[in-house]
C-alpha cells in the first residue's frame, strides 16, 4: 500500500510539474509585463534622427532607433570595425520622436524618398544653428548615464 502511495505521488508529480510550472511562468511573465513594462520603456524612445558630420564634407546620416540615447551613445563610443561604427565626430542636428518603432521606419522612409534637400530644410527649421542635441536627448530620457548600455 505504501508503495503504490509513492507511485501515484511520484506519477502526479512528474506528470503535473510542468504544467505547474509553466502556469507560474506565465503569470509571473504577465504580472512583470503589467507592472514593470511602463516604467522599463520610459528611456526608450522610438525615434528618428539625423547626424551631421562637418570633417566627412558635410555628411548627413539619417537612421530611425527603439531607444535613441543608447543608440547616440553607440555611435559616439563603438569601436571602429563594429557595425554602428564609431562616429566621434557627428552631431545629432535633429529628430523626433514617434509613438512606434513602425511610424519611426515608416516616417524614415518617406524621408530618404525625398532627397537630401529636404533633410536640410527640416534641420534649418528646427535647428538652424546646427547645435548638437545629444544633450536635450539625454534630458528628456531623465538621468544622464555615463553608458546607457550597461
């Protein structure tokens, strides 16, 4: 009687376990979604943005981001053979910022469609100086961390 006890107690356990756990991995999952998800994405920002580089003959490079300030902080600090590439010398000269990473591609698009002139007229309209605006990013995203990567 005692072992058919540990036979039936072995059996559920092996045969239950997994579905025990799995329900506690996803109502773990769904709980950290519900309350960690907004205050994880209030650095992230789903953007466009245009550098300037003044030594490259007045290069424009336009690329769309999921988190601007860690991607400004890559191109400032990769190494040179790395796939951002390191761009010390580029200024951000402007962007904006979108509700999505699919308006943010989309928004992209139409720019690069419209040719360069009209990367110039948005950057004189918003930013005629051509100041850098790496710093008002890292303002509006809070705290100013020395590596937003890590």
């Amino acid at each position: 009687m005692n072992l058919q006890n540990d036979k039936a107690r072995f059996l559920t356990y092996w045969l239950f376990f997994p579905y025990a756990l799995a329900i506690q991995l996803i109502s773990a999952t769904l709980i950290f979604t519900f309350f960690a998800t907004p205050w994880i994405g209030i650095m992230k920002i789903a953007a466009i943005y245009i550098l300037y580089d003044p030594s490259a003959g007045g290069r424009l490079y336009l690329d769309a981001t999921a988190d601007l300030q860690k991607r400004l902080w890559a191109h400032k600090h990769a190494p040179p053979n790395h796939a951002i590439r390191s761009l010390p010398e580029h200024t951000l000269v402007y962007y904006e910022i979108l509700e999505n990473m699919h308006q943010a591609l989309m928004r992209k698009r139409e720019i690069k469609q419209s040719g360069s002139h009209t990367n110039i007229r948005m950057i004189k309209q918003s930013n005629p100086e051509w100041r850098d605006l790496s710093a008002e990013i890292a303002k509006q995203a809070g705290a100013v961390h020395p590596n937003p990567l890590t």
